[in-house]
C-alpha cells in the first residue's frame, strides 16, 4: 500500500501541493489555468501552522482503522481492500458530517455548499498525486507502507 508522507521541516510553506490538488479537480493542466474568482475552489489537502509558526502541508492518513468509515452511516465512505485507501463517494453522502467530527487529524469537511464531505482521493486516476508530484524540495512524497 501507498501512503503520502510528509517531512515537515523539509516543507517550505510554497502551497503548490494545495494549488496542484485544486488543478487537478478542476481538469486544468496548469495552475496558471485556474480560475481564482471561482468561489467554488475546493482542495483535499491543507496547510497548518506548526508550534514554531511554520507552515507545512497535512493530509488523509487513510488510516488503518478509520473512524470517519465507522462513522459513516450513508455508506459514501469506504476502505479499499486493495489499496488501502479510504474513498468518498459524495453521490452516496448524506451530509450528516459524522465523518468531519471523527476525523482525529481534521482531513474531512464539508464541501463549499456545506451539503457533502469531500477528502483526500489519492488523484486515483494518476500514478503519482499532483500533490507529490509538485512539490520542488520534495517535502511530500509517496511511501510504500505494508
């Protein structure tokens, strides 16, 4: 199994791994082609500030145990048994956001609309997620994890 993992004192704060999620759900091939006045821009990943007030990159841990799929009564979140991952199907989301208040790392919320929960996919339909493929220092890569 695949995981994203972070070296957060590799991080340089640059958020191209936000701006690369953003265009690759939007279908643009470039951030230059993203439409900033969009109200509508929604990213999987965030940025936090840390203890030392320093900016790093945090992800779904697709967690071993998921609590948010335990929560889920609608069914829109599942585990993969391949991969391991955890997917939302937001045609399946009830919007009750039980899975937003059991997030221990806060990686679910409510979409702009405030009526689906959207979270990291892992870019399932790339080899390599537009958020580790962005990164130039490489502070966010991808793992193989057993």
């Amino acid at each position: 199994m695949k995981r994203i993992y972070i070296e957060p004192t590799a991080c340089t704060g640059c958020m191209n791994c936000i701006l690369a999620c953003i265009a690759h759900h939007k279908g643009v091939q470039s951030v230059l082609e993203i439409d900033f006045s969009d109200n509508d821009l929604e990213f999987a990943n965030n940025v936090v500030l840390n203890t030392e007030g320093k900016i790093v990159p945090i992800f779904c841990r697709h967690c071993d145990q998921p609590e948010c799929v335990t929560a889920c009564m609608s069914g829109a979140l599942t585990k993969d048994e391949t991969t391991g991952y955890v997917i939302c199907n937001q045609s399946w989301c009830a919007g009750c956001f039980m899975c937003v208040m059991s997030c221990p790392y806060g990686m679910i919320k409510p979409n702009k609309s405030g009526d689906v929960a959207i979270k990291c996919d892992m870019c399932l339909d790339r080899e390599i997620p537009a958020c580790v493929q962005s990164c130039p220092v490489q502070a966010i890569s991808l793992i193989d994890v057993d």
